[in-house]
C-alpha cells in the first residue's frame, strides 16, 4: 500500500521534503541561497606554476629554451556577483561576475619555500613564439620567407 502511495504522489512526507527543498534552492533576493550565492562565504585557492627560462642569455642568442617550472604561487581567489537584475518573474538573472585575487604568502611558503614574489622570473612569451614560428615555417599572406644563398 505505501508503495502505490508514493507511487501516485500522495504522500505527505515526500511532498514536504521536496517543497521544502524547492524553497531552499531557489535564489530570491534577501534569501540564504541568493546571499551565498552573490557573495560565497568560502575560500578559493588557486595555486599557479610558471616556467622560468634558466639559460637566458643563450635563449636570446637563438639556442632552444632550457626551463624549470616553479611554483606553486598560490593565490586566495575571491568571487562576487555585481549589478544583479532579475526579470520580471524572477526566472532569470543579469550580472556581472567580479573576481579579486590577493597572493597568499603564507600558503605559498608552506607549498613552496624556494620562490617569492620578489625573485626576477624569465618567463617564455608563447604567444610570441608560437606567431614567429607559424611565419618560419608557413607562407603566410603578407610575409617573406628568407631565402638562404647558396655558393
């Protein structure tokens, strides 16, 4: 019998447990959802690697790049939501996404104890790269490629 109950809908216990969850997860304005939910009340850790280019002088000079990743910088990672606007039915939401990050040095000391903000890192310039290396190898509209005198 409390299985076709359940089956139907009719039962009291299910029919409060899911308003009750209806209630709770919608974001309207001035409720716990929607004030978590504009402003999140938990930390984000964002933990950054670079490449650092350890031959520098030989990189400028046209030798291939020789690095070491470093790391990790660790940054606290703080989101909010701004100018929030609902329709008219509150279906639907504007916003604008706000992110803050700040540099955390104590939890980058305790994952990382070689590197600070203040060590002077070379850092390879990808897009730079990958553009002088399409041109070299491509035809590409606009350019010339060398061409090599041979004797």
């Amino acid at each position: 019998v409390i299985l076709i109950v359940t089956i139907s809908g009719r039962n009291p216990l299910l029919n409060f447990i899911n308003n009750t969850i209806k209630q709770e997860v919608q974001v309207l304005p001035g409720s716990d959802t929607y004030n978590n939910w504009i402003d999140p009340p938990v930390a984000i850790l964002d933990n950054i690697y670079l490449f650092n280019i350890t031959n520098v002088a030989e990189f400028n000079s046209g030798q291939k790049a020789v690095v070491e990743r470093i790391g990790p910088f660790v940054y606290r990672k703080h989101e909010e939501k701004r100018s929030v606007n609902f329709t008219g039915d509150l279906s639907k939401a504007m916003f604008y996404d706000y992110e803050d990050f700040q540099f955390d040095e104590l939890e980058t000391r305790k994952l990382n104890s070689r590197w600070s903000l203040k060590d002077r890192v070379f850092i390879p310039n990808v897009p730079l790269i990958g553009a002088v290396s399409q041109i070299e190898t491509q035809k590409l509209p606009g350019t010339v490629k060398k061409k090599k005198k041979c004797m």
